[in-house]
C-alpha cells in the first residue's frame, strides 16, 4: 500500500478528478493549501505599498492505493495537472503502512478498496 501525495494549481483539480475516475480511482482526500517552489511568488501594489506574496494557492491530494494502482495513479494525475509551465505541481509517494475502513473493521488491502 501507498499514499500518494499530489500538490496541484487549483483550477486543474476539476481536470484531475476526471483523469482519475476515468482509471477507476475515485477516494480521495482533498485539501487546500499554501505553498511556493519555483514559482516564488510575486509582488504587487496595494494601496502604494509593494506586498511580496510569496505563498501561493495550492490543492494537497492524498489517495491510498494498493500497489497495483500506483502507476495508474500517477499517470492520472499526471494527465490532469500538466500543463507544461512552472507551477504544476509535486507528487510524493510514501508507503502507508496500515490502513483500517473503521465502518467494517476491515485492514490493509481490503481497507483501500
């Protein structure tokens, strides 16, 4: 089992849950979120005074997988987020080392579905 970890732009997130329905992934946990890479931020004028905006808006995905779903996974995500600029995001994969669906009792693999 694996957490996938995604960080997206905002406005791809609509692109990305289609991306993953269509491979047959549809739990997921969806977050929003500050962050900079690259990017850096940007500065702007608000009322005279320069204002360094250095967090960006970002959307945190995390989707537990069972091993086979790990490349179906990613690709989707792939498809979804790029768009080919700086900015489209991160994916971090981590082993998940239990999993428990607290309605059935059910652990591991079972637990993810």
């Amino acid at each position: 089992m694996k957490l996938i970890v995604a960080y997206i732009q905002p406005e791809r997130l609509n692109a990305v849950k289609q991306s993953l329905a269509e491979a047959d992934v549809f739990k997921m946990s969806v977050t929003n979120a500050l962050g900079c890479g690259q990017q850096r931020g940007y500065s702007e004028s608000y009322r005279g005074n320069i204002v360094e905006v250095n967090l960006l808006k970002k959307v945190r995905l995390e989707i537990g997988v069972n091993d086979d779903f790990v490349k179906t996974t990613v690709d989707a995500i792939i498809r979804g987020a790029r768009t080919g600029e700086i900015g489209d995001g991160k994916i971090f994969i981590t082993p998940l080392e239990e999993a428990i669906r607290i309605r059935t009792g059910e652990t591991g693999n079972e637990a993810i579905g």
